[in-house]
C-alpha cells in the first residue's frame, strides 16, 4: 500500500477504503488515545469524545 506523504493524500485513501461511519470511528479512536497520553481520565475521554465505555 502506498504511504500518504499530504493530509490530501491521506483523505484520499480514508475515503477509499472506508465508509463515512468507519472515518468516524477511527477519528475518534485516535482521539481516545491521544487523550489517554494527556493523561485524562476514562470518564473525561467520554464527556470530551462522546463515546460510552464498556463496562
């Protein structure tokens, strides 16, 4: 697979490969690790995402 070297390319292969709904969750999954490394609790990760955890 060919590396994204822009943000143009790299939208390009997300809206290839996968649907709106998948872009979504990847999006928001990146954003819970990132708040993860910032140190933010998993409660805190929910109200700032929107995301429920599994409990």
């Amino acid at each position: 697979m060919k590396k994204a070297k822009t943000c143009k390319e790299l939208n390009f292969l997300l809206k290839k490969f996968f649907t709106p709904d998948e872009k979504i969750m990847i999006e928001k999954r990146l954003g819970i690790l990132y708040l993860l490394e910032k140190g933010l609790s998993y409660r805190q990760i929910g109200e700032e995402i929107e995301v429920a955890g599994a409990f």
